[in-house]
C-alpha cells in the first residue's frame, strides 16, 4: 500500500462520559483517494466527519495528515474543504464573493483572488452565475458553489457530508458525476458521507461501513457488495437473501438449507462440519434452473414487480423469504402465486460466519 | 365577479367595524390632543410662530436637544455594545439555558421601570453600595447621582432588553451551519463575526439602535430622578415649562418639534427596512 496520507488512530468520541458515539476507529487513506462514510443515521459516520473537521474534539486518539497530528488543531487552521447538506452559502455574499471568501481569509491579493475564484466558478460550470445571490440560484447551483468554495484554496482534503441529501435524483446522479470528474482532475482526497449505498457504490474507490460507532467494513465497492464480512454490511448494501445454513460437510463442499435441503457452498476456506453460517445470495444471483441443475429450489412467487430492464420476485422457498431479480424477458411469464424452480451457482454466494 | 366584489366588500366592512372601538378611542385620546398640542403651540398666548423661532435661535432649546440626541445616541450604542454579546450567547446557548436567560432578560419588562429607576438612585447613592465600596478602598466617594452617567447608565439598563430581544431574533435566524462553514474556510473566530455574523445581524442591529434611540429620546421620568438637572432633556424640560412656568405655547413647541425628530428618525429606518419590521 503506498504511504498513507490521512490516518485515523484509535479515534473514540463519548458525549455522555459513557456511551462511545465512535469506538476506536482506525482508517487510513491514501492520497487522492474517494473514500466514502456509510453508514444509518447515528452510526458514527457524521462524528468522525465532524472529529477530522475539528468541529468536535476527539475523547481519545489522533488524527494525523500527511504525517502531522491535526487532532489538537482548530477548525481554521485544518485547511479542510466542507461541503455541508444545506449548502451553508453565506447568503449576504454572490456566488463569486463565497467563492472569494477562503482566498480573502488567507489575505490573497484581490486580483488574483478573483482569478483564481473565476475559474473554479469555470471549473464547476457555474462562471456565468458568478454576480448571483445563492437565493437567486437553484438547489444544484448552490451546492456547486459550496463545491468551488471548499476547493478553491486547495484544500489538505475535501469532506463531503451528505452534499446531495436534499436534490431529486435526476439532479443527483448528475452531480454525483460531476463530484467525481472535479475530485480526479484536482486528485484531492475526499471523503464522502452518506447513508445511501447506491451513491457509495457509484462513487467511491473505498466504501467504509459503519453501525454502532465501529467501522464494520472497509474495502472496495465490489468487496463490501459480494463479500461482506457480516450479516448487518450484506443487508446495508444492496438487496439480500440471507439464509441459514447447517455445514453438514464443509471439506467435500456441502450444506443444509431448512426448508431448501442440499446445497454446494461458495469456495471458501474450510470450517468444521456442523457449524452454522448464513449464506448470502443477492436477488440477481438467482434465475430459472434449466433442468438437471443443482443448487435449486422452487420459490413460491408473492409479488412481481417489474423494472423494465429487471424484475423483482418476492415470494418464499420452504418457509425462508427470497427475493429473485430476473432479466425482464425472463419474468415475463411468470404471474403472482405462481411457483417456479430457481438455481444459483454455489460461486456467486457468499458464507458469512455465524456472529 | 360583482359577488366578489360585494364579498370583499362586506368583508372589509367587518374589518373596519372591528377596528372602529380602538379607532374611535385613538381619535378622541390620542389624535385631538395631539392636534391640540401643536394648535396650542402656534396660538399660546397669541397667534404666531414665535415659539418656533425662539427654539432655533435662543441657545437653550438648540443645546437642550443636542443634549438629548447625544444621550440617545449613547445610550443606543451602550445597549448595542452591551446588547450584542448577551444576545450572541443566548443564541448559541442550548434552548433550556437561552430560555433562562430569555426569562432573566425579559424580567426587567416586568418591573416597572419607576422601581428600576429608584433602585439605581439607591444603588448610585451617596449612601450607596458603590460610594461605600470607594470610601472602603480609601477613595472620596464619587459624585454618581444626578450627573448624566447615571442617567444614561440607567436609561441604558430599562432600554436594554429592546436591544437583546432585537439581536436576539436576527441572530437565532443565522443558520448554524454558516459559521461552521466559515471557521472551515479559514476564517479566525473573530473573522467569523466580522465577515458573518455582523452582515447578517445588520438588520437586528439598525433595528435595536432605531427602537432604542426613539425610545430614549422621549425618556422623561429617569432623567428627571437621575439626571443632572444642569442638563437636561427635551421631555424634562417640556414637563418643566408646563407645571413650573404655565408656558404652555413653548411646551407645546418643543413637544412638536421632538414629535418631528422622531418621526424623522422613523422615516429614516422606513426608507432603508420598511417599518413593519421595527418590532419584529
């Protein structure tokens, strides 16, 4: 791994004295990175934003940038960029001027200030809005300028906490793109808060899980979705089926689903027979079984919903609740309380350890 | 549409026929005397404007409300330098300390400014706690009472809470988040207040001024029991012509004309913030 650029050690943050809103977190990132926060609401994601902010004070541990302690530093003297949920634009001032504003608090000669603020204004598409008032300027607008604003004094690293909460989706994915193109192309380690796992997936390069003030998971999108390490990151993100299952013979291979029987198991390493696990299988690893298949069940179909491109089954198998996604010409025929055969292949689960 | 319009009609007849007790009670004791005040003072004892004159061109009356706009200029800027911090605090004071301190704020409006008067001259006294605390020091004890420190000390303290409630509510709009924002962006806690908070607040802050600065001008009872009687205020010396010299004419000038200065500073602030503002 190449040296690490922001360090969280050991951070903790009680309120009460007691009860620890963070839990000794440990992170690292590197530089350039796009790190996401996710996490429900009170899971210590928005503490530890707050913590590297400097907005709140750490109870224990230390937060370290490029090597140097900033835990005891206050908030501006961190020269960390924020983009907050409600924009916080100063709305006495344009969009040019709170563009300005981190240039003229670090007494960077007014021509050059303006410059520099004109093209970041540029480089968020914005440089025709530049003499507005952030009244006079729609909910995307806004937080573009709260975007320029944070980066426009090149910031040590850029926090994002839940910039996107309050747009329609349409508006959402565009900036989330547009998030992302900005971040490449000034390589500023970000980190991005939020509780919506879609948005986590599209644009991080590491998604950090958090519940209950711990850090559950950290990995890539693709690590957290297909091989989460518990059953609370499988059910955080993305869809889920997750099934008990007794290991009747791990070393050959084989489980027992109640309700379901026999099933091979995903290739992972070896554990002693007779312990119990939870096989995860997500929606769209299941589709019809052609015949001779192994690996089925047959699913008592509830509900379709159709998607279009997709189709989601809600039904049961022996009792377990299951949720199929099939390709939409392959739902077709299927109607509500009808019962059809599902297969899976054994790779594409995922055994999580009973906790 | 004719139904509309009779529908409006009828209903702005009910507005006005609610309105018509306190119409009828602000004409017969508010608008005729007031009419009475400023015949009176062109009529008293003879048609003219002599009274007038003598205002602008005798020395006493012009130095009477110089005094008085002075003190009132004062006595706002005491209220605002006093005012803001309180205000900024309560503010940012978590809601069951800012209702304390409301509830503490707010006391004052609920004894009467008579009795809070009394208990400065008591306090400001020759006998008073602070005449006794500089003679224990070793110090003469200071001539406080009837000097103009303490009446504006005291006019400050009775206007105080005009100025808090003013701020108070500008600055509990300011959005949390903004300051925050500010601090992120490099901006020292003093900059903070100077490039935000002030801005923001600037509407709070004319607000209080204007509120207190009227207030103060028409002052009368405090600077009478207070004051220093070498200088003098407008109401004072207004009260003084009427009950001491029976002139009424010249009291009745001097009425209209600090009428007019309030109004004037009135008509100031309406043009800049519109005046269904001033009370919040």
């Amino acid at each position: 791994m190449t040296k690490p650029y922001l360090e969280l050690k050991n951070l903790s943050k009680s309120y009460d004295g007691r009860s620890r809103a963070l839990d000794a977190v440990n992170l690292t990132a590197a530089k350039g990175e796009f790190i996401t926060f996710l996490g429900p609401s009170g899971s210590g994601k928005t503490t530890t934003l707050m913590l590297i902010a400097g907005f709140e004070a750490a109870t224990e541990g230390e937060i370290l940038v490029d090597g140097v302690p900033i835990t005891r530093v206050p908030p501006h003297k961190r020269g960390i960029g924020i983009v907050f949920q409600n924009y916080a634009l100063f709305p006495h001032r344009t969009a040019l001027q709170n563009v300005m504003f981190p240039l003229q608090m670090r007494k960077m000669p007014k021509a050059r200030a303006t410059e520099k603020a004109r093209a970041m204004l540029a480089l968020v598409g914005l440089e025709r809005f530049a003499e507005r008032h952030p009244r006079e300027m729609s909910g995307g607008q806004q937080q573009r300028v709260a975007l320029a604003r944070a980066l426009v004094f090149d910031p040590a690293l850029l926090l994002l906490d839940e910039p996107l909460g309050a747009l329609d989706k349409n508006l959402r994915e565009n900036l989330q793109i547009e998030i992302k193109r900005i971040q490449r192309s000034l390589g500023v380690t970000t980190i991005f808060v939020t509780h919506d796992q879609s948005e986590a997936m599209a644009m991080s390069d590491r998604i950090v899980v958090f519940e209950g003030g711990r850090i559950q998971q950290a990995g890539t999108p693709l690590q957290v979705y297909d091989r989460p390490v518990n059953e609370f990151v499988a059910r955080f993100v993305g869809d889920s089926n997750l099934l008990p299952l007794h290991l009747t013979d791990p070393a050959s291979g084989l489980g027992e689903i109640a309700g379901i029987g026999p099933v091979r198991l995903p290739p992972q390493p070896a554990r002693q027979p007779g312990e119990r696990a939870t096989l995860l299988l997500r929606p769209e690893v299941l589709g019809l079984a052609q015949p001779g298949a192994s690996n089925t069940c047959r699913m008592r179909v509830e509900t379709v919903v159709h998607f279009g491109d997709s189709a989601l089954l809600i039904g049961d198998a022996g009792g377990t609740a299951l949720r199929a996604r099939l390709p939409g010409q392959a739902a077709q025929g299927i109607s509500e309380r009808a019962e059809i055969a599902l297969s899976w292949n054994p790779a594409a689960g995922h055994l999580i350890p009973a906790a | 549409m004719s139904a509309t319009a009779a529908a409006t009609g009828e209903s702005s007849l009910k507005s006005w026929l609610l309105l018509a007790p306190l119409l009828v009670f602000l004409a017969a004791f508010f608008v005729v005397p007031l009419a009475q005040v400023v015949v009176m003072s062109v009529t008293e004892p003879e048609f003219g404007f002599g009274h007038y004159a003598e205002i602008v061109t005798d020395g006493f009356h012009l130095r009477v409300l110089m005094e008085t706009f002075v003190t009132a200029l004062v006595v706002s800027l005491c209220c605002l330098l006093l005012g803001f911090p309180l205000a900024y605090a309560m503010a940012a004071a978590p809601a069951s300390l800012a209702a304390a301190m409301m509830v503490v704020v707010t006391m004052s409006f609920w004894t009467s400014f008579l009795v809070r008067t009394y208990a400065w001259m008591v306090l400001l006294g020759n006998r008073g706690p602070i005449a006794q605390f500089a003679e224990w020091l070793g110090f003469a004890a200071p001539e406080l009472l009837f000097t103009r420190f303490s009446s504006t000390i005291a006019m400050t303290h009775i206007l105080l809470p005009y100025m808090v409630l003013s701020l108070y509510g500008v600055l509990k709009r300011i959005e949390p988040a903004l300051p925050r924002s500010a601090a992120s962006l490099g901006a020292t806690p003093a900059a903070v207040i100077r490039h935000v908070v002030l801005p923001l607040a600037a509407p709070g802050i004319a607000n209080g001024l204007t509120l207190v600065f009227v207030l103060c001008l028409g002052f009368y009872v405090t600077p009478i029991l207070l004051g220093s009687p070498r200088e003098q205020m407008v109401a004072g010396v207004i009260g003084q012509q009427v009950e001491e010299f029976l002139a009424f004419g010249e009291a009745s000038a001097m009425a209209v004309v600090l009428l007019a200065s309030t109004l004037i500073v009135l008509g100031l602030y309406h043009r800049r913030f519109g005046l269904d503002r001033l009370w919040g």
